[in-house]
C-alpha cells in the first residue's frame, strides 16, 4: 500500500482516512449544509463508506488522492480533501487531470480551514502530482468555494451543468 503523506499547518492535519473516520464522515455528508452544493443531497452511509475506500484507493492507484482533515488541537476529523480522478464525462479538458476537492463539517465553516487546508495541499501537489495542471469543479452558487479556490490561484475556463446543477470548471497550472 502507498503511504499517505502527512500535511501539518498550524492548526490542521491531513492524514490518511482511517476505518474510525467512518461514523464522523457519515456525520459530514449525511449534513444537508455540507452536502447542498456537493451533489444537492445527504449521502447514504454506504455512499460515504465507498467514497472514503475510493479515496485510499486513489492513493495506490495514482499517487494522490484524499486525505482527512484532522484538527490538530483535539484531533476531531473535522472534514476531507485532496486530488482526484473521478473520470468525469463533462468536459475534455477535465479528464486525466487531478481534480481539487473538498468539504468541511458544518460546524468548521467560516474559520479559514479550508483555506489553509488548500493551501497545503497545493504546496504539496506543486511538487508531487504528475501534472502541474489541476482543475476544480464548483457549483456556482457556492460563492465560499470560489472565494477559496480563487485565493488559491484557480481560474474559470468553462460553465456547464453537473448533476442537474450549473457548475464552473476552474484550472491552475503550477509554477
């Protein structure tokens, strides 16, 4: 198995998704907040349980892929995120290229973890993924999600609809 690399930031760390991450996961994606831009509704349990062996699996197949956010404070997993090949049939220019995500319980939003969370996962990615190109997928009423992948250095290059919703597709190439 690959080893998943940990990130530290001051108040955050991305490790590797553990089998007790579970019920917190759950917890996250089962909350209609977290879940009204990522797909519109709450995931099943075994939604949430094949999307974290999915994110492990990214990790062996890819190299990258998912990790959990852990608050370093408490150690409470406070939300996910990371690089992905989803093999999204939306837009050429979004296939074979890590994909950015992330979600944060609900609780957490607003305190700038998930911009410092981004943001080292980008430091990371600058150096390790196997494309300095990466793309995001955000719902366009998610005007949070922009401000945050915008900061980070993302730029809009097409809009279409995903799951019934009206998406922009943003890239940013590494220096």
């Amino acid at each position: 198995m690959t080893n998943v690399p940990v990130l530290e930031t001051s108040r955050l760390r991305l490790r590797a998704h553990r089998e007790d991450d579970y019920s917190a996961c759950c917890a996250m994606w089962e909350d209609p907040q977290v879940t009204r831009f990522i797909g519109g509704r709450p995931s099943t349990p075994q939604q949430t349980w094949v999307r974290i062996v999915g994110y492990r699996g990214h990790w062996v197949l890819r190299n990258y892929g998912y990790w959990a956010i852990e608050e370093k404070s408490t150690g409470r997993f406070i939300g996910e995120l990371g690089f992905a090949d989803f093999k999204r049939d939306i837009v050429a220019a979004m296939r074979d290229v890590p994909e950015l995500g992330f979600a944060l319980v609900s609780s957490e939003h607003g305190k700038g973890y998930a911009t410092e969370a981004v943001h080292a996962a980008l430091q990371w990615g600058d150096v390790h993924l196997p494309s300095k190109r990466t793309v995001c997928l955000v719902n366009e009423a998610n005007a949070a999600s922009l401000r945050i992948v915008g900061n980070a250095g993302y730029r809009e290059f097409n809009r279409t609809n995903f799951n019934d919703s009206p998406v922009i597709l943003l890239e940013r190439i590494a220096s």
